[in-house]
C-alpha cells in the first residue's frame, strides 16, 4: 500500500517553502516536471491538488486576468497541457503551475 502525503501547511506557498525551498532556483529555471519530491508522482500532485484546489484556481484567476486570457486559454498555454488525457494529469499540471509560479515570484 502506498504511503499517502501529510500535508500540514495551510497555504500552497508554505507547503512549497517546507518542501522545495531549496529547489526553487532550480524549479524557476527547468520546470516543475523534472522530478522533484513531492511533485513527480500523481498521488502526491492529487493529493496537493485537492488540498489546495481553491488557492489554485484563485492564482489562475489572477492570472488569467493579467494576461487578459480566459482560465482555459492560460491552462492551454502551459507546457504539457497538450498531453492532459485525465483528471489526474490536469490536477498535476496545475500543481506544477503553482510551483512555478512561486519559484518565479
């Protein structure tokens, strides 16, 4: 039986601070999706996901916003949104998304 994630920050930035802190400069440069922990397997990005999922949708709002893009039109922008088949895949791109985002801020 697989380990499940204990997520004990209350922000996504706080869990990002615990976590990949020291990956950030690293995150900024490459991207999320080189295999970092907490981020490469899809029970740990769903289990943020559904931690999170308000704070996320609020940042692609604002996003979205910036830009003068629809949310739809700024998640079909992002690197790999093509290869989103399932649920599992969209909730781990937009995992990646926020630690990008962070790691850039």
């Amino acid at each position: 039986m697989a380990n499940k994630m204990i997520i004990r920050s209350k922000t996504f930035e706080g869990w990002f601070n615990a976590n990949l802190r020291e990956s950030k400069g690293d995150i900024a440069r490459h991207g999320a999706d080189c295999g970092y922990p907490g981020i490469t397997y899809y029970t740990d990005t769903v289990a943020l996901y559904d931690k999170f999922e308000d704070e996320i949708w609020d940042a692609l709002d604002e996003d979205a916003q910036s830009y003068g893009q629809t949310i739809l039109e700024l998640i079909a922008s992002f690197n790999r949104a093509k290869d989103v088949g399932s649920g599992y895949q969209l909730k781990n791109l937009l995992v990646w998304y926020m630690c990008e985002r962070i790691a850039n801020s």
